[in-house]
C-alpha cells in the first residue's frame, strides 16, 4: 500500500489534500485507521509508513476534516 501511496503522491498533478466524500483527506484517513483492527484479517493496522510518505510528499497535517469545527 504504501508504494502505491508514494507513486501517487510524488506525481505532480496529485492533490495530495484532496478529500473524500466524507470530508478526509489521504493523511486524515491513514491516521484514523492506524491500530484499529482489519475485519477481514482481523490483524492490526499499521498505516505508519503510509502516514510517513504522504507527510514527505508534503500532504498538510493542518487540513482538518468537514465534521471538525
């Protein structure tokens, strides 16, 4: 997962804070599914490298989601 995420995010026409239709940007998804467990897998998540690649791609940690005021 996380090389496709660092293809995407070094290509210049890659929004890297674009969000999604729930209001989250990529950054904002992989945090709030880092350590919850996969259903299928029922393995831990760890979006920690994911988090890391889109943070050197420059995606803004400041951009917060539609629902936070």
């Amino acid at each position: 997962m996380t090389e496709i995420v660092e293809l995407l995010a070094h290509h210049h026409a890659t929004d890297r804070n674009l969000r999604n239709g729930q209001g989250l940007t990529p950054l904002l998804c992989a945090v709030k599914n880092h350590g919850v467990i996969e259903e299928e897998s029922q393995c831990l998540v760890n979006n920690k490298p994911t988090i890391r690649a889109l943070l050197k791609a420059e995606a803004d940690p400041k951009v917060r989601s539609f629902d936070t005021f």
